[in-house]
C-alpha cells in the first residue's frame, strides 16, 4: 500500500487490531441471521510526510451508507460544543445576515442549526441519507453528496462560496484527503476560513485511545501531517487551538494560501516543534503502541471473566465506534457483556456488529439492574454517569476500560 497523501509506500505498523466489521454497520434482526463483511484493521505510518492510516479495504461509500446511525445532537455535551464554536466564530469573524456558512459532514444539523438560529445562511454537506434527512428537519439546506473538488465547483457555480467552512471530525474519514482538502480551497471566498476538528494523534499514542482506531477512520492526524496536506493544497494554517474533546483534539484554522491575510500564530509553530519533540518525525517515536493496546485488552478481559464467574450482571452503555473496536479485538460476546444501551432511537432494538451484543434503551438498565455498567464512549463518561446515576441505589458501578481499567463509584 502507498500512502493516501504522499504515496511512497507504507511499511511502519502502529498497531494491528486484528480484523473487525465497519463499527457503524448495526445488525438488524434480519441480518443478524446473516454472515458479516469482516476487514482487517492495521494502522500504518507514512515515513515520508507522517501521515498515519488504515491499510486500505474498506470502501467509503460502504462505509457511510443511507443507514448511517450515528447522529451528533444525541450528545448534549457535543451540543454544547456546538453552540460555542457558532459564537466564537461569529464573533471573531464578524460573520452576519449576508455571510454564508458551509459545514462539510453537518450530520443531523446539530451544528448550523445554531447558525440558522442567528439568521446567518448556510448550507450543510451531509452524503448519508439518515442524518441528512434528520438535519432537513430542522430547515437546514443539505447537500447529500460527498465533498471534494467537483461538488466544491458545483456548488461555487450556484453562488454557494462560504465566508467560514466547518469541517468538526470529517477530515480523518476521507480517503482520498488530498481532493478532499482541495475542494475547501475552491469553495472558500477569498478571505474566507475553513475550521477542522479532528483527534489529535499525540493524544491518542500518550493516552492509548486506540479504539478511536476504526475503518471509518482512513487517517490519524498530527499538525505535522495535516500542515503539509493543506499546504501542498492550496491551504495555510494560521491558527491552532487544543480541545478536551473526543479525548483531546485540535481546532485548526486555515486560509487560502493565494488571498489568505491573517497573520500566522505563534503556537502553530509551537506545536509543530512539540510534535517533533514527542517523536512523531521518526520512526521509533511510533513504537510500542502494539503492547499498550494489548495489555488493555488483556485487563479488560480479565475483570469481564472474573465478574462471569462471581454471577456479577454487566452491560454497557453508549453503542458508540470506539465501543465496536474495543469489543471486536477484546472478542467480547453477550455472554461476557448482556446489552448495550442507548438513546439513540435509530440503534435501539439492533445489535452491535461483530460482538452481536442487543442495543437496548436506556431504561431498560433499570429494571436490569446490573452490577456493572461498562461506559463504552470513555470520552462523554461524566455526561453518561450523570445521565444513569439512579442506578447507582441499586449498587451499580460504573466502568471504563480505555486508557486503563478503571472501575469508578
């Protein structure tokens, strides 16, 4: 395999989690009765420009298809986020009633609805049909198709070009990154500026978050690649913020590099130079995250097994991706975990792929009344917790697995 952006060929390993089917193919009860599509799942590192990325098998429409399940405005932590990221922009922007406002990946429209909100116009690129139609609900303009150099010329051709592009944990599901980067330098007005959320790769090796490592997820993203992505695409950085979410990421702030005026910011260089001080410009910085992600599985596995031969109920919560490839490579089953629950209502009544673990409601622990509820999405744990806490007059305890085993009160 070459490399998605560079292509020199691929040949340093992160880690191989064995193989596992796409984290966001529920099972309905009719293709429960049926085989699945199992790919392996190995994360390999570009010596040339540092770009880390799943071996290639997967394919992308197969990947976001018109059953697309997971929808953002499920979490109110992210709807928060959400809200301030519209009025941080909106201030530092000076965006108004004749700006225009494009988010690429908008989802259910848990983000421009907010924009809306604000009579500012926008427009949402969303290529899956489920959350598309959720977002059109709420009197957001969607575009469903996937986003990349041509649509971008279509939808310049309409008068569509944006004053400000969001792009929020989209950039690490493109295949093909370099039209898809491209296509924000043609669809930007000419002072115009483009947002990218997305995992920050040093977080994820320091942290051992490596069930954040899934097919849908084609990349792994440092400043260091991302800088030189955008840059050989007509894109400049100038700006960089770190965030606590999705287990820390990075807020980055380009321009087009032709008519771009901003001033470049001092703590993008500064991150760059922390970035190559933790090892990410060689490749021994990239060792030893194969035995991190094992010994966490082994733990993981242990505690499931000793709780089994105690008669301790366990269940889940949250049927979230990271969820999938944590269950897949540990091989977890019902017998180990009995349900995940959720209060997505397009996951309930399905079953997670691969373990065939039954996606539940949210009340139904309740009456369950486990011993052990494992919190899958790690990330949103002090929302999740909250949300469950009257189970805890029954003696429930919570349970994390990733970064380390953690059994909280």
């Amino acid at each position: 395999m070459n490399c998605r952006h560079c292509h020199s060929p691929l040949q340093l390993s992160l880690v191989d989690l064995g193989s596992a089917p796409p984290s966001n193919s529920y099972l309905t009860a009719e293709k429960l009765r049926a085989p699945e599509k199992w790919y392996p799942l190995r994360v390999l590192v570009c010596e040339k420009c540092w770009l880390v990325q799943t071996e290639d098998f997967a394919d992308a429409h197969e990947l976001f298809d018109a059953d697309y399940a997971y929808f953002s405005g499920f979490s109110s932590t992210w709807l928060v986020h959400a809200r301030n990221y519209v009025t941080a922009m909106i201030e530092r922007f000076s965006l108004g009633p004749t700006s225009h406002v494009v988010e690429i990946a908008a989802n259910d429209g848990y983000l421009l609805q907010y924009v809306k909100e604000l009579g500012i116009p926008c427009t949402g690129v969303e290529p899956t049909a489920s959350t598309a139609a959720a977002a059109r609900a709420k009197g957001i303009d969607i575009v469903e198709e996937f986003f990349g150099v041509l649509l971008a010329k279509k939808m310049r051709k309409h008068g569509k070009q944006a004053d400000l592009m969001v792009a929020n944990n989209v950039l690490a599901h493109v295949p093909d990154i370099n039209d898809f980067v491209a296509g924000f330098t043609s669809l930007l007005k000419p002072h115009g500026v483009a947002t990218f959320e997305f995992p920050h790769l040093v977080k994820l090796m320091a942290e051992n978050q490596f069930d954040t490592i899934y097919h849908e997820h084609f990349s792994y993203l440092s400043l260091t690649a991302v800088d030189r992505i955008f840059a050989e695409n007509g894109l400049g950085i100038f700006d960089v913020e770190e965030l606590q979410t999705h287990g820390g990421s990075l807020r980055v702030f380009a321009q087009r590099l032709d008519t771009g005026i901003r001033v470049v910011a001092k703590r993008v260089s500064e991150l760059l130079a922390r970035e190559t001080a933790a090892g990410l410009r060689s490749s021994a910085g990239y060792a030893g995250f194969q035995s991190r992600a094992e010994k966490v599985k082994d733990e993981f596995v242990s505690f499931l097994l000793a709780a089994k031969r105690a008669g301790k109920k366990v269940a889940a919560y949250g049927a979230a991706a990271k969820g999938n490839t944590l269950m897949n490579f540990a091989g977890i089953r019902p017998d180990l975990i009995s349900c995940v629950a959720d209060r997505n209502p397009s996951k309930q009544g399905k079953w997670m792929p691969g373990s065939r673990i039954p996606i539940v409601d949210e009340h139904y622990l309740a009456s369950l009344q486990p011993d052990y509820v494992v919190i899958l999405p790690w990330n949103l744990k002090l929302e999740i917790i909250s949300q469950l806490d009257h189970l805890k007059a029954t003696g429930t305890k919570f349970v994390t697995a990733v970064p380390s085993l953690e059994v909280l009160a």
